[in-house]
C-alpha cells in the first residue's frame, strides 16, 4: 500500500514538473522574441490591414476575434504556418473551428508573405498582451 501511494505521489509530482516546464518553456519562448522582429511584424500587422477585423491593439472587433495571449495556445512556428494556410488548419482544429463560427461568414485570409516575414507577424501577434 505505501508503494502505491509513492507511486501515485511521484505521478502528481512528475505531472506537476511537466505543466512547469511546457508553461515556463511558452513563457520563455515569448520573452525571448527578437525586438526587430517584433518592430516589422508590428509594420506587417499594419500594411496588411489586419487591424481592420482584429482591432489596431488586437484586441478583437465585431469582425474578427481577440489576438492578446494567443501565447496561450500556440507558439511561433505553428502559429506562422496557420497565417499560411488558415483553413487548412481550421479543417484540423475543433477549436478554431468553432471560434470561426462566430465570425461566418468573414474567414481568415491566407498571409501571402515569405516565411521569415510571416514569422515575423507570427512573432508580434504572440507577443500581445
């Protein structure tokens, strides 16, 4: 019986260290985001008129939903492939599939930039709060 209750106790602890580091490893690969990436991803976010749907600080409009903490659920290179593609993505995400109900019959255009550029974007839309 006190094996099992070690076992169990070093499951939790081992749970817990693993939520730790996945949180502390998206915290830390938002904080170390590149200051001139973050200065031409702003530039992008503008020039393509992404404020137009999600709001000039991203914060979400009638049109298009919230950009702030999407650190929360995505890092930069998944995110950098969604800009890409956004349907593709959404076919394979329930998540993004509902959020884009909310927003029918307006979708996600494709970013149509190289990919460093489109990591870029990638890179200050993770970086709002």
């Amino acid at each position: 019986m006190k094996r099992l209750i070690w076992l169990a106790g070093g499951a939790v602890v081992f749970l817990a260290f693993v939520i730790f580091c996945k949180d502390f490893n998206r915290a830390a690969g938002t904080a170390a985001l590149n200051p001139n990436d973050l200065a031409a991803g702003a530039s992008l976010y503008g020039s393509w008129g992404c404020a137009t749907c999600h709001g000039e600080s991203g914060r979400g409009t009638a049109k298009g939903p919230a950009l702030v903490e999407l650190s929360r659920n995505w890092e930069i290179q998944m995110l950098a492939a969604y800009l890409q593609n956004p349907q593709a993505v959404r076919a394979r995400d329930k998540r993004l599939q509902m959020l884009s109900q909310r927003y029918f019959p307006l979708s996600m255009p494709a970013v149509e930039l190289p990919a460093a550029d489109r990591k870029k974007l990638a890179a200050y839309l993770l970086s709002l709060e």
